[in-house]
C-alpha cells in the first residue's frame, strides 16, 4: 500500500498521467498513478484548477481536504476499498459532475468512517454495497444507498441528505440523540427504508425558500420517543403508513400531503406552533393518536383527514379544525374538545362498549365546545357526553338506549328513541287525566 498526493493544480486523472502525483505533500510530481491497493491524498498543497476524472477508480481510501480547486466527476465513480475507509471533503472544494464513492468492502471488521462536505453544493453520493461492519454517517450526503448485501449498522452520527436514502432491509440503525435531516434546496428526496425502524429524530425539508419534495417510497416507521419535525417544503406520505413519535414544525413555507395510509402518532401533534404558511393537502388518509398517555392534538385551524383516537390516553383536541371524521380504536378513552372551540366534521364515528365507555366532554367543566356537522346524521354508542353542543344542521343522536349517557350541559343531542318519547307521551297523558286537566 502507498500513499499517492495530487500536485501541480490542474490535469487529469488516469491511467497514464503521473505528472500530478507524488509521494509526499506539496512534492515533485512523476509517482505512478494511484491503484487499488493505494489511498489518494488532494489537499491544501496540491495547487489550484481542475482534477478531471477520465476513468472509474478504485482505491483503499480517499482524502481530499483543504484543496480550492474543482474535482469533476463527469460521469466517473470512484470506489474504495478498505475496511476503515474515510473519504474527507471540505467545503473549499467544488465538486462537479456526478460525485459518487462506492464503498465495496463485504467484511465485517471495524467502522467505515465517512466525513464529506459542509454544503449541498459539495455533497457527494455514497453506495454502500456490502458488509456487516459499522458505517459511520457522513455529515453531508446526496444519494445514500445501502444495498441488501449490507448487514451491519448505521452509527447514530447525525447527517444532511439532499437526495435519495434507501437503506439495506438487513441492516440495523441503533437509536441515537441526533438529529438528521432530509431536504435540500429543491427536487424530490425519496426514503425508502424496507421495514427499517428509524430510531432518531429528523428534520424534513429544507432552509428558507426551498421547494424540496420528502417522499415516502415504503411505509416509514421511526422509534417512539422520536421527532418529526417539518421544514420548508413538501413532506409526501404518497399512500404509506407512517409511524412516528411527536410532529412538529420549523417556521417556513410548508405543505403536508399526507396521503391515504395511516400516520400513526406515539406523542403529540403540533401542527399550530409555526402554523403560518402551512398548507395541509387534501388526503384520505388517518391520523391515529396511539398513546397510552395524555396526548394533544393541536390542528392549527386547517383542514384534516379522519383523526383516531388511537390509544388509552386521553386525547385533546385543540384549535377550531375540520376533520373528515373523528373516531376511535380503543375503549375506553377520552376525546377532550377545548372549550371555546368548534370541531367541524363531515361525520362523527366515536363509539365505546358495554362497560368501557368513550369519554366525550370539553376541557373546562360548564363552558361547551363545539361539534358541526352540516348534513346528515351522526350516531354515537356507549358514549358519556358533557359540555358538547352538536350543531350544523345534521342530527346528532346519542341515544341511552345505545347505552349513552347525558352527563351534562350538552344541547343538540337527542338522547331519546322514539319508542321513548312515546311511552313519556303516554305518562304524560294518563297524569292529566288523573287530575282531571281535561
């Protein structure tokens, strides 16, 4: 193994041109040309200009740091070898063409560092094809593709991606506190994580001004004590389902298309805090609250999917929103409206069961909420209601024969069947008979 530095600013990267290669630093040139079984250096000391791939190369590592000149890739890769393989840019250097490293080592021995650039604009792509080794993250990637021959782990280190992630459906990810992001400036970013879980917390989007599109390619699931906060452009769920710890958003210009599946929510939902230029794109799709604890759903005052009452804690809906539906997955529970508030709904699905009863009522005893509906019926069961009026011009029924109970303050709710105000008609008639009304 030898160590070949590139010198004399400009020239071209072949097979032939030994003119820009040394043995050391800042060195005269004429050293044979790097192979695979050698690590290439392009530092501060090897001049300005353009290092021109004109071949695919093949290397043990690769550094290129502190050089201010262009590397262009055109449409070259170049592929390293070793099993601690560090591949350094910095961001005095511009990358051109299509700057890719295939990391091609199958072992399983050691971490694979990768540190790359500081910007978008000096990001390269990285496949990894094989091992089952540790590959440390690097903090500035584009493309990042881990191939189903990779069954190692993906060190906790947090990093930038600006282009498509896909992650190999045998590796693992250990949970760790940083945080990555997903976004870039513009174009569309593809996750594709084949049923890895996600154990960390991620930004999705980009700074001000982006118009970058984050797409779900499989349904995602990241760990339960997770953030997934948005930024500045479009968040796709494009029909998955996805599994997540807490939502929340960054200021900026963002759109939310949630899609058909299920986005399934272990904590909070913060869609109000940065509310301002949120556009939340019409969906079929759930949001289900899965937590055993308390949890809030804040809408921000926008239009919504069906909203699920998901887990045994109680939920709290707050802001005035529009909902496709309300409804619930588990009894009992408790759905809390914030006072002052009006949920408007195109219908209403909340049930409960004998003995577990769904908890509807608001967030401040004696101050109603509200729930609209503009047409049609609703019908709820097993449901103890308090402090709700139910309005809009459909019918709502929360029938006690239904095994409903009218805890309190509520108006717009019929409580009775039928067959009840018949009998109450019957008694009434038969009293004033009695004494002799009529």
């Amino acid at each position: 193994m030898a160590n070949r530095y590139w010198v004399g600013g400009t020239g071209t990267w072949d097979t032939t041109n030994t003119t820009n290669w040394s043995t050391t630093s800042g060195g005269a040139g004429g050293a044979s040309v790097p192979t695979a079984s050698d690590v290439a250096f392009i530092d501060a000391n090897s001049g300005g200009g353009t290092v021109t791939l004109a071949q695919d190369v093949t290397l043990i590592a690769a550094y290129f740091a502190g050089f201010t000149g262009t590397i262009d890739f055109a449409s070259k890769t170049i592929s390293i070898s070793g099993s601690n393989t560090t591949v350094i840019t910095t961001g005095t250097i511009t990358m051109t063409g299509n700057p890719h490293f295939i990391l091609t080592y199958s072992g399983g021995t050691g971490t694979r560092t990768i540190s790359t650039a500081n910007s978008e604009a000096n990001a390269a792509s990285f496949t990894i094809q094989a091992g089952s080794d540790i590959i440390a993250s690097p903090s500035r990637a584009r493309n990042y593709i881990f191939n189903d021959a990779f069954t190692g782990s993906l060190n906790p280190n947090g990093g930038t991606f600006y282009g498509d992630v896909t992650f190999s459906a045998n590796m693992t990810i250990p949970g760790g506190s940083t945080f990555w992001a997903f976004g870039g400036a513009s174009g569309t970013v593809n996750i594709t994580t084949k049923g890895v879980v996600f154990d960390r917390s991620a930004y999705f989007g980009g700074s001000s001004g982006s118009t970058v599109v984050v797409r779900f390619q499989d349904n995602f699931t990241q760990g339960l004590t997770r953030d997934f906060t948005t930024w500045n452009g479009t968040i796709d769920g494009n029909g998955k389902n996805i599994s997540i710890g807490s939502f929340s958003m960054l200021s900026g210009t963002k759109t939310l298309t949630l899609g058909s599946g299920t986005w399934s929510v272990a904590g909070n939902w913060d869609a109000n805090t940065n509310v301002t230029n949120l556009t939340v794109s019409a969906s079929t799709g759930t949001i289900s609250m899965t937590s055993a604890s308390a949890k809030t759903f804040a809408g921000g005052a926008k239009t919504w999917p069906t909203l699920n009452q998901g887990g045994a804690g109680a939920l709290t809906i707050q802001q005035s929103n529009t909902f496709t539906n309300i409804t619930n997955t588990v009894q009992p529970a408790t759905i809390t409206l914030t006072s002052g508030t009006t949920q408007t709904v195109t219908s209403f699905g909340v049930s409960g069961t004998a003995g577990n009863l769904i908890t509807l009522n608001s967030s401040s005893a004696g101050s109603q909420a509200t729930l609209s509906d503009s047409s049609g019926a609703n019908s709820v069961s097993y449901t103890s209601i308090k402090d709700i009026n139910a309005t809009g011009g459909a019918t709502w029924n929360a029938f006690v024969t239904s095994g409903n109970v009218d805890d309190g303050n509520n108006t717009g709710w019929d409580f009775l069947v039928q067959t009840g105000r018949y009998m109450y008609n019957v008694r009434k008639a038969k009293r004033i008979l009695q004494q002799g009304e009529v």
